[in-house]
C-alpha cells in the first residue's frame, strides 16, 4: 500500500509539474511573442501597402522585420530547449574541448567586432571537459546579454584561466548590473529582474545553468568591479598545452553578408 501510494503521489506531482511547466510556457508565449509579431507585422504591412518608389525607409523595414523574426526564431529555440531539457531529451557529450576555439566561434555568431569585446587569454590552450556544442550556447547565450545591457561603446571582457583542475571563463561587462539581493534569482527559469528595460523572456540563463550542469560544471554571477555583472563559468579542465599566444590572439573581424 506504501509503495502504490508513493509511485501514485510521484506521478501526481509529475503531472503537476507539467502542467505547471505548460502554463509558464503559454505564459511566456503570449507575452515575449507579442512584441516581434507585432513589430514584423507593421514593418511588412509598411512594406506591402506602400509605393515602393516613394519609400525612402523600405531598408529600415526589412530591418526591423528581420530582428523580429530573429527574436522570434531565438524564443522558439528556448522554449523547445526547455522542454527537452524538463523531460530529459538533452544530454551532455563530454570530451576535451579548447575554450579559446568556442569562445571566437560565439563571437563570430554574435557578430562582434574587437569594439565589442576584448580577450584576456592565458599564453597557454585551456581546455574544459565539455559538450563542444552545449558550450558554445552557453557562451553565446552570455555575451549577448553582456552585449546588450553594455553602455554605448562598453566593451565585454573574456577572461579565462585554468587551476586547481578546473578551467574558468568569465563574461565580464560594465553594464547596469543586477541587484545584490536577485543575483541568486538570475539562473531562475523565466525570471527576470524588475529593473531589466530590454524585453526577454528569462530563460537564457536559466538554460545556461542547466546546460553547465550537465557538463558537471558551475555558473554563477556578482557584481563586476566598478558596476555591472560578472557571469563565470567553471568546468574540469581537460589538459594544458604549450602552444605560444597564436591561437588566443588570433585576429577576429566582424564577419560581412
């Protein structure tokens, strides 16, 4: 009676878990798409309904319209990673993977330019038992926030170091910060702080916590020297290789269409 009990209030909380997990969802949707569709559905309104020969402003519709598909396809792409990852449909290949290589992939994805972001390398390779993959989200997931709440002409820091068996990479930016006491909310599926004045829907970093844990490593945040946020990544490091400062200084430039 015991065990029929036990696995009867295991799958009841089961249920309410989901059901729970459906409703931020529906939450999320109705409130974090509202904005895109709405913003994309005046700029190609704009663009249809218009004389293209009188439209001095047609480059700053397909612009709008394509950030808004973007922020929709990049919300899309979250809730479909936290449902895999509330139901287990996410693991974690781990194998030995170079920081500096992953770190310079996110940033050519984020299209950041060496006035959005400055390097802080060790003269050695740093390597972090990690999935190659879940890492590189993470790390893009992380520089666009830093970039996005960074002051007009801010640069982010990437610093990464390795000790004591682990690899360590930190975000580092000068942004507005987050206050002292929500810091232990920031990795909170679907919060967000009540100072926050760019829309989001709050599950990048708690996506990225997950992802870290899996790789059996850790993140957290604190308040970066001066103002604004640290955000620092720990995982095992895999080895240490001589390789000279080739590789971390390896020149980036912003990648053109």
């Amino acid at each position: 009676m015991v065990k029929a009990l036990t696995a009867e209030d295991a799958q009841t909380d089961s249920g309410r878990h989901e059901d729970s997990l459906g409703v931020d969802l529906l939450a999320c949707l109705a409130h974090d798409l509202r904005q895109p569709i709405s913003s994309a559905t005046a700029a190609m309104y704009g663009l249809v309904g218009s004389d293209w020969s009188t439209q001095p402003n047609r480059q700053e519709l397909y612009t709008v319209a394509f950030e808004s598909m973007a922020t929709m396809s990049a919300l899309v792409d979250q809730l479909l990673d936290l449902s895999r990852i509330e139901f287990g449909a996410v693991g974690a290949r781990l194998a030995p993977v170079a920081l500096a290589t992953v770190v310079l992939e996110a940033i050519e994805e984020l299209r950041l330019g060496p006035s959005d972001i400055s390097l802080d390398f060790p003269p050695h390779e740093v390597s972090v038992l990690a999935d190659a993959a879940l890492l590189k989200r993470v790390i893009v997931n992380t520089l666009s926030n830093a970039h996005r709440y960074s002051p007009a002409g801010g640069r982010i820091t990437v610093r990464f170091s390795d000790e004591s068996g682990t690899g360590t990479l930190s975000v580092i930016d000068h942004g507005p910060g987050i206050p002292a006491q929500d810091l232990h909310h920031l990795f909170t599926r679907f919060w967000r702080s009540d100072s926050a004045t760019l829309p989001g829907s709050g599950l990048g970093s708690y996506l990225s916590r997950r992802f870290v844990e899996m790789m059996g490593g850790a993140i957290d945040a604190f308040e970066t020297h001066g103002g604004g946020l640290t955000v620092r990544i720990v995982l095992g490091s895999a080895s240490r290789h001589p390789t000279g400062r080739a590789l971390c200084t390896a020149p980036f430039v912003r990648p053109t269409d």
